[in-house]
C-alpha cells in the first residue's frame, strides 16, 4: 500500500509473482520435486565413483582375460586393449561410458561376450525375487514382534523376543545358510534342493518379469508356482533372520517412545479404544525410523547375498558380480555397481516418500 491514500498500489514485484507459484503447489509435490532432482545428481555421481573404484582395482584385465600366454604377444595385447576402448584415457573412456549410458548401453561383458545389460537382465530379477521375499517376510515378522515386545514390556514375551532377535542378529547369514541346506535339505528332506525351480518340471514359466513366483502365475502354472515358492522360502527365511531381529528392536524402541509422548496419554485419557491408539497413533509416529531401517536393509539384501547365493546355486546378480569381479571384467563390474547404486537411490526416494505421506511436517520442511 503506497503512503499516498490516493495512489494506486504498486504492482507485485518478480519474486513475489514466484512466490505466489510456489504457495499454490503442494508442499508433497515440492517435496517429491526435490528428491528427485538430488536423486539424478547422486546418481551421475554413482557413475563416477563405481568407474574410478573400478579402474582402480590392481591387476591387468588383459592377462586376467588372454592369460599369460597371450601377454607374450604385443599385437595381441594391442588388439585386446583397443577393442574394449583400454588404449584410451581414463577420462576418454568415462566419457564414452556415459554416451553409452545414455543411449542403454553398459558395454559388452569380456567373459560372457554379451552385452552386459543382457546379463543383468537375466540375473537382477533372481536377486530381486529373494531380496524381495527376505524383506517382506522381516517386515511383516519384525514390526509386529517389535509391537508385541513393547506392549508386553518386561514380561515374559519382550524377553523371549529381545533374546531371538539378538540371536537373528547375532548368527552370521553364511554359517545359518549351510546349516539350513544341511539339516532341512540334506538331512531331513523337507525343502527342495538348489535353484529356482525343479528340473523334473520341465522348464520354467515363459520369461515375463524373471520373477519366478510372478511369471508362473501370469502363465497358469501353479505346478512352477508351488515349486519356486518351495525353493525360495529357505534362503529368503535365512536372509530374513538378522532384518527380523535388526527390525525387532527398532520397532520396540520407536514403539516404546511414542508410547510416552503427550497425546498418547491424552487419546487414553479420553478414552478411545487401544486398536485405535494403536494403529491411528502410536505405529503411524513410530514407522518413520522403522521405514527408514527398512530401506537400508532392503538394500543390504540386494548387495549381499552373494554366499547365500552361492550355497543354494541361485543365480543371482551376487554370483555375477563375484564371477565378474575374480576375472577384472570391467564392464560387468560397473554394470553390477551402477545396477546397485540405483537400486539404493530408488530406495532412498520411495522411503522419502512414505516420510511426506505419513508425517505431514516433513512435507512442510
């Protein structure tokens, strides 16, 4: 408003015209805009740090590749280095690694020779259906263990729960995945033996997701279907075990503390039913630390299955990267490592999302 009653008022300056855009989006939508901005930038950096880790590593993928026959030969060597662009600068060949990247182009594995994109299709999906399963089955288990500990505090069931999620976290995954073969397979016969799915079933479903589970029932063939979950309950159970217990106490903990707070007391006090404080109040407050152990175990699972892979020959996206880590194929190993970064980045966004749906205060942040 100018000081002159009689003077119109001054147009609304640029930043304010801003500002009024800004107001009339929704604070979720501003949230979501800027996660996902960072989560470009981190994922360029992703590119970076797995190709300069990569070329990093000692040893020669020449003679890791040709063996040491073939190093007798400077033509050979020559000829090996320039088909897969190792004649050039680093910093040349991470510029043709992002080109490449941009266009869907990871490279050709040395080993498989197969585009590693091919690859990691074939065996991410194997990694993804276990982890998927591990960490569904510890969300389920853990939250509800962690609920019942902190409602049952110091009584017989927190005590029994506290003790077996301590062992879960505890047992080393590799040790409880060679007794779990053992005992269950070897000894007792009650699981399938290792892989996906049994061989005497002729095949499996059509490729549709490379999810087992998921393609056999888009396909009718329950027959698959009861064999993939049998033989993925095991390792999926093992892999659980130290996310159960891991999410057993962060429940309990979260649980626990918001059991103290104010409004908790005043929902009781005015005498609202327990299943409502429950679940409208208490699990809604204490699932924001939960969700975010949750998405940091989800990747954990991805990344290391690599042992547990290796004892129930799951052909998974673990013994990929470790078959192409022992033979220095480059390619595959930033392929495997960029294949991992995003999975973690995807994480990280989808837990950034449950944050501004649950808690409304960090929509307005």
């Amino acid at each position: 408003m100018s000081d002159n009653p009689g003077a119109p008022d001054s147009p609304p300056g640029p930043g304010a015209a801003r500002r009024d855009r800004a107001a009339r989006v929704h604070p979720l939508a501003r949230f979501l805009i800027r996660r996902i901005l960072l989560a470009v930038l981190m994922a360029w950096g992703i590119t970076l740090v797995t190709f300069i880790l990569t070329n990093l590593v000692p040893g020669d993928p020449v003679a890791a590749n040709l063996g040491q026959r073939a190093l007798g030969d400077p033509a050979i060597v020559a000829q090996w280095r320039a088909e897969h662009g190792l004649d050039k600068p680093l910093w040349q060949q991470y510029v043709i690694h992002l080109q490449g990247l941009f266009h869907g182009d990871l490279g050709v594995s040395q080993q498989s020779h197969r585009p590693v994109s091919q690859d990691l299709a074939e065996f991410v999906p194997a990694t993804l259906e276990l982890a998927g399963a591990a960490i569904l089955v510890s969300l389920l288990l853990g939250v509800a263990f962690g609920v019942i500990a902190a409602l049952r505090r110091d009584r017989a069931a927190d005590h029994v729960l506290r003790l077996l999620s301590l062992i879960g976290i505890s047992v080393p995954t590799f040790w409880l995945a060679l007794v779990a073969f053992y005992v269950f397979f070897y000894r007792l016969q009650l699981t399938p033996g290792s892989g996906r799915v049994d061989a005497a079933l002729g095949g499996a479903a059509p490729a549709v997701t490379g999810l087992q589970t998921v393609d056999a029932l888009l396909a009718g063939r329950w027959d698959v279907f009861t064999s993939a979950v049998g033989h993925l309950a095991t390792p999926a159970l093992v892999l659980a075990l130290y996310t159960i217990g891991l999410l057993t106490r962060f429940t309990r903990s979260a649980v626990l503390e918001v059991l103290g707070q104010d409004y908790v007391r005043a929902a009781r006090a005015k005498g609202l039913p327990g299943r409502t404080i429950l679940f409208r109040y208490v699990l809604r407050s204490a699932l924001v630390p939960v969700i975010t152990v949750a998405g940091l175990a989800f990747g954990s699972l991805l990344s290391g299955t690599v042992l547990v892979e290796a004892i129930f020959a799951w052909p998974g996206i673990g013994q990929y990267a470790y078959k192409s880590a022992t033979t220095l194929d480059l390619p595959a190993v930033m392929g495997v490592g960029l294949v991992v970064g995003i999975v973690y980045l995807v994480i990280n966004l989808i837990v950034d999302v449950l944050y501004g749906v649950i808690d409304p205060r960090v929509r307005l942040q």
